[in-house]
C-alpha cells in the first residue's frame, strides 16, 4: 500500500474511533476544582452531572441502483468494443502494408478499403490507398483517395506532392484549382470552425470587458473592432470552404474513359469524353446522371456511378 493511501486509512479509522467509540465516561467520583472529592453527604451539582452520551448517527451507505449497474456495464462494454476494434484495425492496417511491400498493390488496396468499410479513416489510411490504386494502375480511384487525405491534412508535403503527381498522369482537359480554392485548401474544416469559435469568443469577451469596465473602452476599441474583422474574415472563409468541400460539387472520374452526353438519356448524343482521372464540377443532378463540366466551358451529362464525388 502507498504511503499516502496508508496515512488516508490511518485517518479514516481515527476518525471513525472517535464519532462511534466508545463514548460513556469511566464511572468514579467527581472531583472538585480544587482537586478535591466531594463529601459523602453532598451531591454534585446537578449541573455537573455526567449521561452517557448518544452515539452519533451513521451515514447511510449510498445505494447503488440497478440503473447506474447497467450504464456501467454499457460503458465498460463499450470501451472494450471500442478498443478491440482499433486493435482489429491496426492489425489489418499491418497487413495491407506487408501487401503493399511485397508489391501486391491490387490486395493491398482492397485491404486498405476493408478498414474504411469498418468505419475507420486516417490521413495516413487515404494516403496509403491513394499509393496502392495508383500503383495498381487507377489513377481516377487514387486521385479520390488523395483528396481525402488532404482534406484531413491539407498542409501535408506528401499528400500534396502525390495528389499534383497523379494529376499530371491525367490525360485530356480536367478541373484545374483555382487560386481561391488553393487558398481556402491550407486549412481543414475543423481548422477553419475552430479560429471561427475562437475568434467569436474573444470578440464577445472583449465586448463584455467593455461593459463591465467603462474604463476600458477607450483602450479596448481599436482591439476589438480588429478581433470583430478577423472573425468575420474567418468566418467567410469557412463558408467558402463549406461549399467548396461540403457540398461535394466536385467529382472525379473513376470509371476510365467515359461519355459525357448532351443529355441525362443513353440515347442522347456525345458532348466529350473524360478519361480517368478527370475531375470535374457537378453542376446539377437528376435521377442517376450528373450533369458536370470539365472547366473549358464544355458541359454535360453523364451516369453517377461513372465518377465519384470527391467531398467526404
């Protein structure tokens, strides 16, 4: 037991000796203040006389209901869920790139996918399956998987260099980022909503201090209308990053070279073709077919299991 645990019990059981001991005096004489006893034929005070005293009530134990058992046992169980299935996931994730070293990049891609289907994702899951399909020869499926690793860590070097390196290998015209785009693709989502809390925060705090401290404003002025602007430019920022990305606008082309028709009918005639890779912007939807357009002004409709929406 540890020293400090032992001095805790040591207080405990002296705490405990002393509200439920033994608390009725020593039968004797009373003495007088002097020290003397008192005579045969005189009685102490009444006053002075001594009860036995009244032990202290207990405290009742708390009782522990069948409900608080239950949602121990849910959270226990839960955990131990939890925890097995990383471990499941870990260990497949060992397995997919012992595939991938041994270059069988095709089983190595589809062990990569078995953990996504798990409901499991990482940066580094997205960029691992980005390498395996491009290695497998799926330039459009690679691509996807690069995205979505950039959308996690968007300021990742490799992510970055592999999603430029596999748009290279796309042949024909394909959706190009514009500057705008690349801007508001330094910061993940979660980036941008976290300095939008943060600065909403500080500029309501500062608000407050001018409240409660009129002294203050004068000083407080210049600082809080710059806290204000920043927010509301980040603010901006997360809404164009919200559309960009959340509204899943853009689509790539998983299905190698396709037909991009005139309308949303198999008997409508050719517009243009895209080749795997391409990425392309949705720009409407009806049933089953997109309509989409490759960024040279040309537009039309194609089938939605052609391509594969880029947005998580």
């Amino acid at each position: 037991m540890k020293p400090q645990l032992t001095e805790l019990w040591s207080a405990v059981t002296c705490h405990r000796f002393l509200c439920f001991g033994d608390s009725s005096p020593k039968q004797g004489r009373v003495q007088r203040p002097d020290g003397e006893h008192w005579g045969q034929h005189l009685r102490p005070p009444a006053t002075s006389r001594l009860r036995k005293a009244r032990p202290s009530p207990r405290t009742p134990k708390p009782v522990v209901t069948a409900f608080q058992c239950l949602a121990l046992s849910f959270a226990l169980w839960f955990i131990s869920a939890c925890d097995l299935q990383a471990a499941e996931a870990t260990a497949t994730f060992d397995t997919a790139n012992k595939l991938y070293e041994e270059r069988q990049f095709a089983e190595a891609a589809a062990t990569y996918e078995q953990i996504l289907a798990s409901g499991q994702a990482s940066p580094a899951l997205y960029f691992n399956l980005g390498n395996a399909r491009f290695k497998s020869g799926k330039i459009g499926p690679a691509i996807l998987a690069f995205h979505r690793a950039a959308q996690l860590t968007p300021r990742d070097p490799d992510v970055r260099a592999n999603l430029q390196f596999a748009r290279n290998q796309v042949e024909g015209p394909t959706l190009r980022p514009t500057r705008l785009q690349r801007a508001l693709g330094t910061l993940s989502l979660n980036e941008w909503a976290g300095l939008s809390g943060a600065g909403l925060w500080l500029t309501f705090g500062l608000l407050a201090a001018t409240q409660f401290r009129p002294a203050w404003k004068a000083a407080l002025r210049n600082v809080t209308v710059a806290t204000g602007s920043a927010t509301l430019l980040v603010a901006v920022g997360l809404s164009f990053a919200l559309w960009n990305r959340g509204s899943a606008n853009l689509a790539v082309v998983t299905a190698g070279a396709v037909t991009v028709h005139n309308g949303p009918l198999e008997e409508s005639q050719s517009a243009f073709s895209a080749h795997d890779g391409a990425e392309l912007q949705v720009l409407d939807r009806k049933d089953d077919w997109l309509q989409v357009s490759d960024g040279t002004r040309r537009a039309g409709w194609l089938k939605r299991s052609e391509v594969a929406l880029i947005g998580l």
